[in-house]
C-alpha cells in the first residue's frame, strides 16, 4: 500500500508542479509588461513645441568693416521657428531672405544704391542665385549659473549661405515671459568659408586700401509668441 500509494503521488505531483511553474512563468511576463509600458509612459517626453517668429519685430543686422570704414545694415527673416521642450530651448530654424539685405549708414540715395546691388551680388552673396540663406539648430545647451540678461544658451547649428553649409556656434540670450520667448545674440562669421571672397586678403594681393576683412558681425533679434496648450 505504501508503494503504490507513493507511485500514485508521484504520478500526480509532476504535472502539478509543471502547471503551477507554467502560471509561475507567465505571471512574470505580464508584470514585466506592464512594467515596460509603465515606463514607456514614465519616461515619455512632450513633442517640442514649435514657437513661430514674428517676422515682422524680428530682424538681423550686420556689419562689414574694410580698411577705409566699415558699413552696416539689415536683412530680413522670411521664416522660422524656435523648439521649446517644458521652456527649454531644443531647437528651432529661420529662413533669411537675401534679397531684402539693405544698407543703414548711407544717406546718399545713388550710393546707398550702389553698394546695395553690389552685395547682392555675385561678388557678395548672389541673391538672385541664392534668395535664401538658412540656420538651423542642431543642438542647445543652457549655461549653468547665468545671469540675468546674459547668455544663458550655448547654440551649435547649421548655417547654409551659397549653397555651402557649415556649422557654426555661438552664445544666446534667451528670455521667456508674460507668453512670449525672445533670443539676442551677437557674433562674428568668416565670410569667406561661405565663398564669399571679395576683397580678402586671402585670396588677393596688394588690395591696399580696398581691402575688406573677412570677418564681419552679425545680430539678431528675433521673438515670438508661445503657443497656449
């Protein structure tokens, strides 16, 4: 009786015991699932949201200096937009129409005429070529421990001018309040890394006083308002 008795809780025991390790096992898939969609949604991030320029209030200055003086002006921006994730700055792109490059410390109307078509140009930047020269960002990082009213963004982009693209970087002011989001910055490009090589040293000898520097500096100013959710 002993034997058989034990024969039969063998015989018992063995798909018991597979049974209860198969609920076992698929007891622990579903918690790992739900623990995988559970941190899907933990660590999900927000789309960035896309704050449009007011083309209208924004702008962008230059300045080009040569031996003899130097000259300034403005050029327009066509489009854009800033990348903003829980109000921090991700992104963001704006379109500048070269067409619009006009000149501000000329009051002779001939001469400010003059250097006007000069600059767009071929020997400058060939607007009717090129309308259109594009930044964008492709990657921003705050500045730990900025004051107020400082740069508080380190921004690394892509600036097309020409046809030729290269990356530039450059410190920023962003200010966000009362729903709408500001960025200043001032800096200085190489013209020539964009062909633009009128007048370089670099490229042209015994220039003497018609030399132009090929460093030349850019500002911009540009805002717009944040999108309520």
């Amino acid at each position: 009786m002993n034997i058989g008795a034990a024969r039969v809780s063998r015989a018992f025991s063995h798909p018991a015991g597979t049974h209860l390790s198969g609920v076992k096992k698929a007891g622990g898939f579903v918690c790992a699932a739900i623990f995988l969609i559970s941190a899907s949604f933990a660590f999900a991030e927000a789309a960035p949201v896309a704050v449009p320029l007011d083309t209208n209030s924004s702008v962008i200055s230059w300045v080009g200096k040569k031996v003899t003086g130097e000259h300034r002006g403005t050029v327009r921006i066509s489009s854009g937009e800033a990348l903003l994730s829980d109000g921090v700055l991700v992104g963001g792109n704006f379109n500048v129409d070269l067409s619009s490059i006009r000149v501000g410390d000329i009051d002779d109307p001939e001469d400010n005429q003059k250097l006007t078509k000069h600059l767009k140009s071929e020997d400058f930047f060939a607007a009717s070529l090129y309308p259109a020269a594009n930044f964008t960002i492709t990657k921003a990082e705050a500045i730990p421990g900025a004051k107020a009213g400082a740069a508080n963004y380190k921004v690394v982009g892509d600036l097309s001018i020409k046809g030729i693209k290269r990356e530039v970087q450059f410190p920023v002011t962003v200010v966000m309040e009362n729903g709408k989001a500001r960025a200043t910055a001032k800096f200085e490009l190489d013209r020539t890394k964009w062909g633009v090589r009128y007048g370089s040293g670099q490229f042209f000898e015994n220039l003497g006083d018609k030399l132009i520097y090929d460093n030349f500096e850019v500002a911009f100013d540009v805002n717009g308002a944040i999108p309520q959710s």
